[in-house]
C-alpha cells in the first residue's frame, strides 16, 4: 500500500474510479489447452492471406506507417463503395469510440447515453472523459427506444448505440434505429457500432452506413476483430459525416494503426472466400447453439452475432456460478458478466466444431437434461 507521501500526483477527478476493463480469460490453472469462448473472437482464425501479408510486411519495420491509412481506407471504400475521404481507421474500433466522446464531450455536465446492458467500453470512454454516463433500461435485453429517448436532454453529447449488442445478442431494427435517430437533436452525436453487423443477415437489419451517408450527426463504427479474426492487430475503421470523420481525425495519435496490422487488414477485406467460410461456419454453428441449449431454458434471445447470452437459473447448484465452475472442470472458459450487472448469466462464443459440441453437452448434464 501507498502511503500519503508516496502518492504522487492525483490523478484527473473520476479517473479512479473507473474500473479497469478486462479481457475474456484464456486460462485454467492446471488445465492444459483450456478452449477460449470467452471473447467473441473468430473460431476459424484469420484469412492465411492476412497472414502472409502481416508477415511481409515485417521487412519494413524501420519505417513509420502511412498515418492516413490510404490503402486500408481504399480497400474499405471498395470493398463497401464508399467514399474514402469519410473513412477513419483505429488501433481497434475501441479507439474510434474513445476518440468520439474525447472529440465531443468534456468534464463536467455533458452526458454520454447508452443502454443498460450496452457494450462497456462506452461507460469507460464517458468516465474516461469525465462526462456523465448516463443509462437507458432496456427491455427483454433489447434496447428500449423509447427508454433511450426518455434519459436524452440537452447535455446528451454522443449516444452509444451497439447494433447488435454485445453481450445481449440483440439487434434494433431499422424502424427502431431510425426512430432514435430522429428523436435526437441534429447537435447530439449517434454512434452506431456495427461490430458484429456481417453476421447479421435479417432483411429488417441495417448496419448504420446508410444513416451516417444521409445525415450530419450519425457515424458508425466496424472491426476486423470479430468476422476477419485480427483482434491481436487492433484494426477497426469508423464512416460517417465529413464533419465527425475530420473532427476524430485531429484527436488521434499521428500513426494509430501499424504497418503489419494495415497490410493484413487489407489482404483479410479482399479475401472474400474466408469471410465466406466464417459466415457461414458462424451460421451452421450458432444455430446448432440455439437448437440444443434453447431447450435447456437458458436462451433469453436468440442472438445474432458470433455469441449467444446464456441465462441461468437463481437455483443453488444452478446458477450461472455454477454452470462457469462446470464448463471450466471440463476446459470450457465463457465469458462471465458480473461487469454488466448480468452476474446471472454468461456469454458463450460460437467455437470450432469440436468444442461448440462439448459446451453443448456440458450444459445438458449441468441441467440435468
Ligand atoms: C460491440 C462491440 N464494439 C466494439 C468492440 C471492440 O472491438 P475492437 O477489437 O475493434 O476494438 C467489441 C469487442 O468485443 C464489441 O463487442
């Protein structure tokens, strides 16, 4: 422990009380191989020609990178027909949203709303800035629309809005995501982190872009964490208004995103062919998920990413503690979700073959099924 003496400068007011984020654990003291489904991270890896483009590009590491990330920003614009000039690249969509409420809120009174169970970096960008988080309920862990609008007033500075959202698996529709957009002033920031938006194929879906093409005040966020499997690169890219993309623009660091990290982006957005096979691996294997675990009563929601939430039972011998304690006496990690005050529930990554069949057989003997 410090003692008064030794403390040292004091830190910005707020700062420590933000509890640090934690990453999903990949670890079982005494368990070898433990399967990590505990991060939503891509079960088929990562396109081999990222890899070969990441490892190429290791003959070059005396040289800075292109700060204005024009080949990846190129291969995005293409890959989607955008127009580049309103495309920004991050050290992982965690930056562009940290960046949104350090370019748009300050200390003090401004507010940063999200919802309930939204995604945490979103609590932590707000406390980070020193701003109000402010949060909305959500219903059947779903975001409220009507709830959201309810908690804006003039000080909201950014909305968060995860679409999916993770770690509820649930999606606004379009009507519903235009209807909040509509309800917020032209003055209020609307992020739309798509994170998970290439897994999502349901017609009544929207993955934010036409949004932030067609209005001033909206911006959506997307990685290449989860479908193109490169979350140790740090790689995500933000489209929206010019205004938003150039204001972001002068908060970043002048070479946010690496070489290495670019060169496999760009390969791993071209490789149409994998992202093919993930999709629809993600889509065989989240089904087969739903199917066996749906049964068990533990599936609020079917969930539309790379994930399902699993809720459990308040019953000693049943609770979500329980069910972590017996996936991991069989190797299996999870995510826990005591972070989002969802202590009862844990959120399961659709895996490779081999392990997405143990978890489901874990959790049938844990239920007694
Ligand atoms: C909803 C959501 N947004 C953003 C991110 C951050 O992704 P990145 O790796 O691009 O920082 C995640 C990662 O889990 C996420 O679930």
């Amino acid at each position: 422990m410090l003692d008064d003496d030794d403390r040292g400068p004091t830190p910005r007011t707020g700062i420590m009380q933000i509890t640090p984020y934690k990453g999903g654990e990949g670890k079982i003291p005494g368990v070898e191989n433990p399967v990590k489904l505990s991060s939503n991270e891509n079960a088929l890896g990562a396109s081999p020609k990222a890899k070969a483009a990441y490892i190429a590009a290791a003959d070059k590491l005396e040289l800075y990178p292109d700060g204005a990330a024009r080949g990846l920003r190129a291969a995005i614009a293409e890959t989607h027909a955008l127009d580049p000039a309103r495309i920004i690249c991050g050290a992982g969509s965690d930056e562009l949203l940290q960046l949104l409420a350090r370019t748009y809120a300050g200390p003090g009174a401004d507010e940063i709303l999200f919802s309930e169970y939204g995604f945490l970096v979103y609590r932590l960008a707000a406390m980070q800035v020193g701003c109000v988080p402010v949060t909305a309920p959500e219903t059947a862990y779903t975001v409220d629309v009507d709830a959201m609008l309810a908690k804006v007033s003039d000080r909201t500075e950014v909305v968060y809005l995860a679409n999916p959202n993770n770690p509820t698996g649930t999606y606004l529709k379009s009507d519903e995501l235009r209807r909040l957009h509509a309800g917020l002033s032209p003055d209020t920031v609307l992020v739309i982190d798509a994170a998970y938006a290439e897994f999502v194929d349901d017609p009544d879906y929207e993955d934010g872009i036409a949004l932030a093409t067609e209005f001033n005040n909206v911006v959506t966020t997307r990685t290449f964490s989860k479908i193109y499997g490169l979350a140790s690169l740090r790689v995500g890219w933000a489209y929206g208004a010019p205004r938003i993309i150039e204001a972001i623009d002068r908060m970043r660091g002048p070479f946010n995103v690496t070489t290495p990290a670019m060169a496999a982006a760009e390969a791993a957005i071209r490789d149409t062919d994998f992202l093919a096979q993930g999709l629809a691996h993600n889509r065989s294997w989240l089904k087969f998920l739903i199917d066996e675990l749906a049964p068990l009563g533990i599936v609020p929601n079917p969930g539309v990413g790379n994930f399902l939430l699993l809720k459990f039972p308040n019953t000693p011998g049943k609770t979500a503690a329980d069910a972590d304690a017996h996936l991991r006496s069989k190797g299996l990690i999870l995510r826990g979700l005591k972070p989002y005050k969802l202590g009862d529930c844990l959120r399961l990554t659709v895996g490779r073959e081999e392990p997405n069949r143990r978890v489901a057989a874990a959790l049938k003997e844990f239920m007694g099924a």
